[in-house]
C-alpha cells in the first residue's frame, strides 16, 4: 500500500510541475502561506490564550477570507475553466481580487476596533 501512495504522489507532483502554469503555481504558493498562517495563528490561540480575542478573530477571519478569495482567482485564472468565465479575463479576475481583498481588510480593521 505505501508503494501505490508513494507512486501516487509522485506521479501527481510530476504532473503538477510539469502540466500547472506559472500563475498558477504562483497563487498556490499564497494559498499555502495563508493556510500555514492560519494554522499557526490557531496553534497559538490554542496554546496561549485569546485574550485580545477580537485581535485573534480578525487575525484569523483574514487568513480564511484571503485564503477564499484567492482560491477563487484560482479558479477564474485557470485555463482549464475558460469557457465558464467568458467575460472575465485574468486581469479582471485580479482586480476582483484585489477590491474584495481591499473590503474584507476594510472590515477587519473595524472589527479589532
């Protein structure tokens, strides 16, 4: 069994580097710095305290709104998904991006207070 899974993975890697485009790669690059500052965040909220727990929340409630919005940039850039996003080109998709990213912050900043 571990042989299949090692093969598994590293036919998926290969295809992965092989087959993805550099736009790509690159939100994926952020989508994994987001998920690993948000486990991080969670592991000291978990092993300290929340005592400013506003300070915590909106910590935390940035690294999943941003972590959503560039998944969906991900998808709209994609190639693969053209023709489900007709009318928006990538640099639409990256001005979407960047005005939700904008609003959500917006929002953020208020709810620490």
């Amino acid at each position: 069994m571990p042989d299949n899974l090692q093969s598994v993975l590293r036919r998926f890697f290969d295809d992965y580097v092989h087959s993805t485009p550099k736009k790509l790669k690159i939100i994926d690059a952020y989508l994994l710095f987001i998920l690993i500052t948000g486990i991080v965040q969670f592991g000291y909220c978990c092993l300290v305290g929340t005592f400013p727990f506003n300070s915590f929340l909106s910590g935390f409630i940035s690294c999943v709104g941003s972590f959503v919005l560039a998944v969906c940039l991900r998808v709209q850039v994609n190639p693969l998904n053209k023709t489900e996003f007709l009318g928006i080109g990538p640099e639409r998709a990256f001005a979407d991006f960047i005005f939700a990213h904008i609003v959500l912050h917006l929002v953020i900043v208020n709810f620490i207070g």
